[in-house]
C-alpha cells in the first residue's frame, strides 16, 4: 500500500479530491512559470521611477544575493513545517506529491500571486518599496529556480555532477521523509543536522 493511502485519512477523501483537482490542472503547472516570473518583473519595475532606478548599483549588487539566500532558507523551513509538520491543505497536497512524484501538481498559481503581491503591499507601509520590491523579486526567482530543479530531479536526466547529488539527496527525501529537506542546496540540512548522504 502506497505511502500515500497510509496518511490520509478517509474524512480527508473529499478533501484531497478537491485538491488534487485544482493542484493537478497542467494549465496551473505550466502557467505557474508565467505567474511566477510576471511576480518577479512586477517587483522590479518597483525599483524604477521612469527609466530612473531608485537603487545604487551596489544595492542592485547584494540586495539579489540576499534574496536569492534567504529563498533557500525559506524553502527548508517551508518544506519541513508547512508541507511536512502542520496539518493542512499545503500538507495534503505535499502527500500528493510524496506519493506520485511524476505528477504535475503546483499550488494553484492565482493563490501565489495574491499572497505574494498582498505581503509587499503590506510590507511597504514598513519598509522601503523599492529596496523591498527587488528583495521580494529575488526571493521569488529563488522559488522559480527551486521549482524548475525540483522538476528536473524528477523530469530530467543530466550528466552533471552536482545535478546528480541534488538528486539524490531529494529522492533520499522521498523515502525518508523527516531527511534531505532542501532541494535547490543541502546548505540548511547540514547546518540543521538532517542531512542524510547517500
Ligand atoms: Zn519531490
Ligand atoms: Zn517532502
């Protein structure tokens, strides 16, 4: 019996099928692309007043960096908690996943955009908009390059060195499910000590 199947309960059922409707569409998959990196060029245009940007090069420099950083951060805490720990739709539909890895499933892409865009709003009566904007843009195309290398790991097959140890460590993840928890680097796992090497 499927992993899958253990975890979910029967009262789940009607949930899940709801689910797995709106997460499995191949339109949502593929359109999530076109949401996601529109999310990114919205944010940065942000940082612009005309053709004027509203950043020093040298802030163009770190504020990405730190972006791109703190996304792996957050895609280790979001794995573990929001997909792993706490009980909910993001958990379920996680399971989904766990249990048919194939599959093209995603968080429906209008959710994302709302959320997403709704937190800068927020976030810019505190903070600067411009510096946040491209913060935010940069955390974002961290979120896109996790989803394209969790696709790769597996959709793909490359012969690359490092491509390969990503996949391993995630389909360690996939049998294990408390170990390997980054996908995009196995930096959180070792400084958290979930790191299991294969
Ligand atoms: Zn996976
Ligand atoms: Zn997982």
């Amino acid at each position: 019996m499927s992993k899958f199947k253990n975890q979910v309960h029967k009262e789940d059922l009607e949930e899940v099928s709801f689910l797995k409707k709106i997460t499995t569409s191949h339109f949502n998959y593929w359109f999530g692309y076109v949401s996601n990196l529109s999310i990114v060029v919205f944010l940065c245009t942000r940082a612009f007043s005309g053709f004027t940007s509203l950043l020093t090069w040298f802030e163009w420099l770190y504020i990405p960096v730190a972006g791109l950083l703190l996304w792996t951060l957050v895609e280790y805490v979001m794995h573990k908690y929001a997909y792993h720990v706490i009980k909910g739709p993001a958990e379920r539909g996680h399971m989904m996943h766990h249990d048919r890895p194939y599959d093209l499933m995603g968080v429906p892409w209008y959710v994302t955009l709302i959320i997403y865009v709704g937190v800068y709003y927020g976030l810019s009566y505190l903070l600067s908009p411009p510096h946040l904007a491209v913060y935010m843009a940069f955390i974002w195309l961290g979120y896109i390059g996790y989803c394209i290398v969790h696709h790769a790991i597996h959709h793909w097959k490359f012969n690359n060195k490092l491509f390969k140890k990503l996949k391993r460590h995630h389909y360690i993840h996939h049998a294990r499910d408390n170990k390997n928890i980054g996908i995009v680097t196995t930096l959180w796992d070792h400084i958290f000590g979930t790191i299991e090497k294969s």
